[in-house]
C-alpha cells in the first residue's frame, strides 16, 4: 500500500500540492504533515486549523528536539583541556605556476592565533545558557553556537527535511511504500530550475513534485478556484510564510515584519543575546555576513538590520515616504489586494 506524505506549510505551493493530493488519491492513503520549526508566526498555526477544517483533514505536527545534543555539547565544553592555537593565514606568492596553471604559494601564519580550547569564561557563559527550551529553532541555534545563513542554512536541514524523512521512515517500517508530495516549483530558485517532477529516493521512498511547471499566481488561482483562502500573511507584505523572519527575508519583507509583528523582532534580539552566550565567540547576530569579525558582528544586531531596512539609496538615507502606508493596509507582491 502507498502512503502519499504530503509536506504542508501553509504556504501557496504547498496547499496547493495538498489539493492536488487530495483530488487525486484515496483521502484514508493522504498523510499531510507539518514542520514546526518554533520560528513561526501564529497565523501559520491559525491557518493550518483552517485547512483542517475546511479539507476535512488532519495534518500531523512534527518537531524536532535538540535534548540530545545540547547535553552531548555541555559534556564537551566541560571538559575541554585541547592544547593549540588556530592561526589566521594569508597566500604567499612562491613564483611559479603548477600543472593545471595555478599560482604556487603558500600559506603563513599571521597574528597570534587563538585558542583552540574553550575559555574558563566563554565556559561559565555557555553553560549557564544551554539547556533546553523545547523551541526547535531556538534549541538549534543553541546546540550550534549560532544562527543559520545564506551559505550554512542548516535550519531547513535540522527541523524541516530529517523530520519529514525520519517520518517517512517510520511509514517504510511499517510496510507501506511512501510517495512524498512536494511543493517545489521550478521558477522559485536557480538552485530549483531542473528539480525533476519524480524521481525514486530508495528505500521504498520515491518523490514527486506535481507543480514544478507552475507559477505562484498559478498556485493562487488553483486554490481559490477550490474556496480555498490563501495564507493571511501573503497580503501582510511577506513573500514566504514560513520563519519569521527567515534568514532570506527581503529587505522589503523585514521592514514589514518590523512594522506589523514588533513583536518577532523583540524576540529575534532575546535570542541574538542567549544564542551568543552559548557560542565561544560570545556574538551571534541573525543576519550574519560571511568571514565577519567579532566586532562588526557585535554591531550587526537585529536592531540595526531593522533601522537598514528602513532606508533606500543603498542604506544611505530614510525612505521618507516609508512611513506613509498604514500597517494594517494589505500589501501583497502577488496582487491580492486586487
């Protein structure tokens, strides 16, 4: 027997994926399920009530827990004793070119490195911040010393796709084969562009993608044709709905998110302070930029990157018609205020 496992987050790929699978399939064969990752915005539960209600379905919660590993990272910082430094380095030029046509150099140490070992101090920091709240997102920042990035986003990994696969796992131990419904759509990401529309994963899991050939007005429109009313949050200004904030928010996205939901602002900073406690560099900003020293990380503060999104000209000067437009006023980049 197949079970069709469909990945829902609210969002309009997604439900519209759900719908697609549900006029399709047998209903008793249809698991939706949901990845709390604890980083969400409370319309995303309210309307995940909503399609329960108006599909007539119930969609399986998951979360991810982080006990394991904050106890395994308290153990290790403990009882750190490692002896050496870690030393930035800089190329030098040796003259001469190798087989494939590069330059020969090599590297030198620069500075007086730095201890590999945790401090006494970074020490007392870290442990008294790492225990377990039970918010997945949170908890993972804490296990890791520090948020996730553009080139390090292991949040989708952490507490979106090894849940859904340990899932679907636990179906193939049950004897089912599984087909994993995916709301992926082909125009959503150069990374996306050649996502295939099926293909075998193994293992009796094979994944199927049946919008990847849609647009996201396409995915609106077959909703809607349905009775299906989309996400709230799309007419807030936000292009996802999925974290809020994501590490990928727009600058558009984040100034509306600073306007209409202060709130997850506030507590984005809360979490810059514990996640930087639990770290051995002692910051961590949300919005991080690559290779930054500690003390432009310090300054990078959710605070600041809400003042930035706020400005135009390259962050030179205010949008001085920024504050013209209400925050309650619909703002849709999909044309729902329409």
């Amino acid at each position: 027997m197949i079970k069709h496992v469909v990945s829902c987050s609210t969002g309009k790929d997604s439900v519209a994926t759900l719908l697609l699978a549900i006029e399709n399939c047998p209903r008793e064969n249809i698991i939706p399920i949901f990845c709390d990752t604890g980083n969400e915005h409370e319309v995303v539960y309210q309307h995940l009530t909503y399609l329960e209600q108006a599909l007539d379905i119930t969609i399986v919660r998951l979360k991810a827990d982080f006990t394991e590993q904050i106890a395994n990272k308290r153990n290790f910082i403990a009882r750190d004793q490692r002896k050496g430094r870690k030393y930035d380095t800089i190329k030098v030029p040796l003259g001469g070119i190798d087989e494939n046509g590069k330059e020969l150099f090599r590297l030198k140490k620069v500075g007086g490195g730095r201890r590999i070992r945790w401090s006494n101090k970074a020490k007392r920091r870290a442990l008294a911040v790492l225990h377990p709240t039970g918010n997945p997102f949170l908890d993972l920042c804490l296990w890791k010393g520090r948020f996730p990035s553009r080139k390090a986003q292991f949040c989708t990994e952490e507490l979106k796709r090894n849940m859904a696969v340990e899932f679907q796992l636990s179906l193939v131990d049950q004897g089912f084969q599984v087909l994993s419904w995916q709301g992926v759509r082909r125009d959503e990401s150069e990374s996306r562009k050649n996502a295939k529309k099926s293909e075998r994963i193994g293992g009796g899991i094979w994944t199927f993608r049946p919008i990847v050939e849609w647009t996201a007005l396409d995915t609106f429109a077959f909703a809607k044709a349905r009775g299906i009313q989309p996400n709230p949050l799309y007419t807030a200004g936000m292009g996802r709905v999925g974290c809020m904030p994501c590490i990928n928010a727009r600058k558009d996205e984040l100034l509306q998110i600073s306007k209409r939901f202060p709130e997850h602002i506030q507590r984005i900073a809360k979490w810059e302070s514990l996640v930087a406690q639990a770290g051995k560099r002692g910051v961590s900003p949300f919005f991080a930029a690559p290779k930054m020293t500690n003390r432009e990380a310090s300054k990078q503060t959710i605070g600041v990157v809400v003042e930035w999104s706020k400005t135009t000209r390259g962050g030179k000067q205010y949008d001085l018609l920024g504050d013209l437009a209400e925050p309650t006023a619909c703002a849709s980049s999909y044309g729902l205020c329409e």
